[in-house]
C-alpha cells in the first residue's frame, strides 16, 4: 500500500525533496498494478529515467516495450503452457500471440528467454521422405506445379520454392510453366506468322485454349511485328468482325451533317463559355486591383514601358465592336417599335477634327444613338463597383479616356444641329419603355436637345 506521506519538506530552501519508495512499495505498483514508466514518473513526480534508476537498484526485472503495452488482464504463461502451444501443438508465434492477445514479439521474447528452441523464418515442418531426386522427379520430369506438390506432401507452395532453392533445381517462371503445365507445345513461327495474318491476338488465343498473354509473349520472341490499331481496325473490318455506323457515308449523309453539326456547335459552346467566363474574370480582378502583371520587373521588350506603348499603339488602331450585347437589345427594341424607317447603323460622323461612330442613327432627322456599356463608359455604380478603387493602369487609364471623348463628342454633335443620346446597358434592359420615350420625343421633337452626358448618372 502506498504511504500518504511522500516529500519532506525543507522550510530554508522552500522545495520539495521526493524520498525514493520501498522496493515492495515499487514492486507491487510496477509488476502487479502494471503501471507504466510514464504513470510511475507522474505519481513520484520524479522523471522516468529515475523510475528506470529505482528498479535497477532494487534489482526489479524491467518489463520489455510490447509488455508494457498488454491489458491488465493478461496473464503472462508459464513454461510448460507455452512449450505445449510453441512445441508440442506446433502453433506459429502469430497464433499464439493472437490466442493470448500480445505482441508477436512479445512471444518471441517469452520464447527466447524461457530456453526453448525458437524457429526462425522458413519452413516450420520439415518434408519428411521427400528428397533432391523425388523434387526433380515430380517438379522437372513430370512438371507437376508447386501447389500440386505442396497439396501431396500437406504443405504449402512458400515450402516447396524453399526446398527447389535449397537442392539448386532451376524454377519454372510462370510463361514456360503456361504451356508446359497443359501439354501444348507453342506454335512455330511460320504457324503463327499464318494465323497472325488473318485473326487477331484474342482469336489465336481462344484457338489454343489459353490467355493472350503468351500470344503476345511469342510475337516478341519470334520478332513478328505487331498490329497499330488502324491497321488492326482494317482486318476486323475485312473479316466482318467490325462494321463502322458511317461506312461509305459523306457529309451530304443527312444522319453525318447533322452530327457534324452538333458537335462543332457543343464545341464552340464550351470556347465561347469558357471566354465569357475567363473574361469576366479578368473585369473584375481589374477592377479590384488584385490582377497581377504578368512582366513586372522586367526590362527590354518585355518592360512595362515598352508593353504599354504596344498597347497605347494597337488602341489607336483599334476598330470599334460591333453587335455588343446593348446594341443587339435597341436593335430588337426599334423593330419591335417600328422604327427603323431611316435607320442607319454604325453611321460614320466627322465632325471637326473628331470623328464618332454611334450604334444608330437618323440622318434625315440629325439624331445620333449611343448605346453603352457600363463598364468601358464610366458606369461603375450600376455594376456594384468603385471607378476610384479601380487600380490604376492601361484599363483605368482608357475609361478615362472614353469618358472624357464621350463629352466631347456630345457638345460637338449639339453644337453642329445633332441630337445625341446615350442610353447605359442596365437602362435599355430594365426599363425599354423609358428609353423607347426618349427616342421618340427626341426624333419628332428635338426642342428638347436630347439626354445630356452631364445630366445623367455617371
């Protein structure tokens, strides 16, 4: 039992000096309770190297790791029960040790230290009345396989390789075993050469009664040069095995076209998809500012300076979009209407030294139409984005641009006789009605001037 009163208690120093237990106190609690290094060190509040210290001193058997590790309810056997289990019933160690719910080392161990004979790896029963002469009698002469062996002698395949190895009898590998163990000799290779003309590897193999794995093993040694899958496609054809759906059909086949066309359409699907997706990707990193330049910190060509003059270069070249998806909706909006009398799209104006292309216009009735995106006009709010949070760059830069040259072309239309009008996206697929309003009031009655840039929300 253990004592309540473990430290001694020193007031001058004010620490705790541990008093090291009776070895029947530590006996009691280290071999009959089971308690761990570990659990021993919390209790003493020492470390476990003074635990190990302790049982060293007193002379106290130190269990092994796997010990250590059994449940409390194990009951380590003597002797006499493990010679009758190891030795006299012939159990493995792996039974054995599952039989008593340990380690298989742990029986080892047990093995080894009560003085019994302890058999390595290998075979435990020796083949008793086979020797040299019966192995090659029964493996090399009347090729019988190991298992079939191993099955005559009560043993196991891992035995018989065992004993092949030890009496030096060179072993079969399982592709010579394949045609010995039926009886067929391989076909030569001029009988092979013959059938490999006509059939294919799977009907050569089904001919001989085996696997294609062979097959393909003589084709290799005989050097007898394989089919691609082409020309294997053009034997089946030849031989009926194989008839294509498509066979001697055209693309003026109506069934071919109309296949044709399904897939080139499901095709340009996924590009145009994947464009749309990739693209509104790049707005909105821009916008955010988090996009990355691909160059930064390179010099020559590819620096920044050199890229942006590039780009400020091709922008002057640029030639303006058509069809966007605003002028496609105020296109269907004016037929719907009826009012495309006069109506002439992507109409060229010059007027000073600014030349302006508006989506639609009316030249006998001098009204010019602008149909607006609101991410490259400036609209930023209608999109749940911030123009001044925007990173600033060659993209930022060209909006400004934009803006500033919307402006300008609106006064200088004004101020030469021209009503122009400027609706944004959102406005032309919200709200059609309104926008349907102001064209018609402004193209009978241009009084009014037409919606200014300055008036509208930006």
């Amino acid at each position: 039992m253990l004592t309540t009163t473990r430290f001694k208690y020193k007031s001058e120093f004010n620490v705790i000096v541990k008093s090291k237990p009776s070895k029947i106190e530590l006996e009691d609690i280290y071999l009959k309770d089971k308690l761990s290094y570990k659990e021993l060190a919390k209790r003493f509040l020492v470390s476990g190297s003074t635990i190990g210290e302790w049982l060293k001193s007193y002379n106290i058997p130190i269990r092994r790791f796997g010990e250590g590790k059994m449940s409390k309810s194990v009951v380590k056997p003597s002797k006499e029960e493990l010679e009758n289990l190891y030795v006299t019933q012939k159990l493995s160690v792996m039974k054995i040790a599952k039989k008593i719910g340990v380690a298989e080392d742990t029986i080892k161990h047990w093995i080894i230290s009560y003085g019994l004979e302890y058999k390595a790896k290998g075979p435990r029963k020796k083949l008793i009345g086979i020797t040299k002469n019966d192995l090659i009698q029964l493996y090399s002469i009347q090729k019988l396989s190991t298992r079939q062996i191993a099955n005559k002698y009560n043993t196991t395949k891992t035995v018989i390789t065992y004993w092949l190895r030890k009496y030096n009898i060179p072993i079969r590998n399982s592709k010579t075993f394949n045609w010995e163990v039926r009886g067929i000799s391989p076909p030569s290779k001029e009988q092979l050469e013959e059938d490999y003309k006509t059939l294919s590897v799977e009907l050569i193999a089904k001919k001989y009664g085996f696997s294609t794995e062979p097959i393909l093993l003589l084709l290799d040694r005989y050097d007898i040069q394989k089919r691609n899958r082409s020309e294997s496609k053009r034997l089946a054809e030849k031989t009926g095995r194989f008839v294509s759906w498509n066979k001697g059909k055209s693309i003026d086949d109506p069934k071919v076209a109309e296949m044709v066309k399904n897939l080139h359409e499901k095709h340009m699907e996924k590009i145009i998809e994947a464009k749309t997706k990739q693209a509104k990707t790049r707005k909105r990193l821009f916008a955010e500012g988090t996009l990355k330049s691909w160059n930064k910190g390179k010099t020559g060509v590819y620096s920044e300076e050199t890229i942006n003059k590039i780009r400020e270069a091709r922008s002057r070249q640029r030639i303006t979009q058509k069809n966007t998806k605003p002028e496609i909706l105020m296109r269907e909006l004016l037929k719907k209407e009826n009012l495309t009398e006069g109506l002439v799209e992507q109409y060229s104006l010059k007027i000073g030294k600014i030349l302006t292309i508006p989506d639609f216009v009316y030249p006998e009735h001098k009204l010019a139409i602008y149909c607006d995106g609101e991410f490259w006009h400036g609209g930023f709010h209608h999109i749940n984005q911030s123009f001044d949070k925007m990173k600033e760059g060659r993209i930022k830069e060209g909006i400004k641009k934009t803006m500033k040259k919307d402006e300008q072309v609106h006064y200088m239309l004004w101020e030469n006789g021209w009503v122009p009008l400027r609706f944004w996206q959102h406005d032309i697929e919200e709200n059609p009605k309104w926008v349907i309003e102001q064209i018609k009031k402004n193209l009978f009655d241009k009084r009014d001037g037409g919606l200014d840039v300055k008036t509208r929300q930006v």
